[in-house]
C-alpha cells in the first residue's frame, strides 16, 4: 500500500503566474519554509537537486516527468529497478476565476516497507508548502 502527503488551495491569481512560481528553482527558499535549496532547471526531463530542511544533510535528486505548464508537473525520485519511489505532483486546475492547486506525493515500492517509517511526516511541510505559494502568487 503506497503512502502518500497531500494539501490543496485555491489561489487567486491566473495559471501562468503560478507556473512561473513553481519553476523557478532558485527562488523557492523565498517562499517555501522546507527547501534549503533546489539546484537545477525545472523544466522537462531535467535532474534536480533538492536540498530540505527535513532531512539536512541529504540531497534528494529528482527527475521532472510530466511537464504541462500551468497545468501539471511531477518530479519523481528513489531507488533503482523501482525499490522504492516517490512522485510529487504539482496540479492546477481552473475553479472560476481562481485556480485550484494541490501538492500530493506518493511514495511506493518493495522497499517502502522498509523505508516508510523513516519517512519524516510531510504533512505540515505540504500546508507550509500550499501556503507559501499562495502568499507568492496572491502578493501578500
């Protein structure tokens, strides 16, 4: 059974200013309180480095998947052969004037067994997460 974090909200402002938001790599310690830093282009098949506070000390490398501006992206990371994976993903989805944005990453594998519980709980950080940007995208 896969182990998953979520969070979602509504921003008002339009898709393309939040895109620009979620892919600029070198500003999110600016708005999201978990990341130290993120090395890399956000962009199609792109590798990425993610430096977070819940885990100091350890770099996540992490490849963009799916890439639909301003409307999805996931970034997926983990072992070898599938043993363990995580996918993050970014959605937008239009809700009258605003957007609808959810944060949700999935983590799955024969290892997750292992790993899971070590897992730090991701919760609070997705609030965090969906609130930043909001607060970036709104102008607040």
């Amino acid at each position: 059974m896969p182990k998953e974090f979520k969070a979602s909200t509504t921003i008002n402002a339009t898709p393309e200013k939040i895109w620009s938001i979620l892919t600029d790599a070198s500003r999110y310690p600016e708005w999201e309180p978990s990341v130290i830093r993120i090395e890399g282009r956000i962009a199609p098949g792109e590798t990425l480095k993610v430096f977070s506070k819940l885990s100091p000390g350890r770099t996540f490398p992490v490849k963009v998947r799916e890439f639909t501006p301003g409307q999805r992206m996931t970034w997926e990371g983990g072992m070898p052969l599938g043993l363990f994976r995580g996918i993050r993903s970014f959605t937008l989805k239009p809700q009258g004037e605003a957007q609808h944005f959810e944060l949700r990453e999935q983590f799955s594998g024969p290892m997750l067994a292992l790993i899971g519980p070590s897992l730090p709980d991701m919760s609070q950080a997705f609030q965090d997460f969906v609130a930043g940007l909001k607060a970036r995208a709104e102008g607040a």
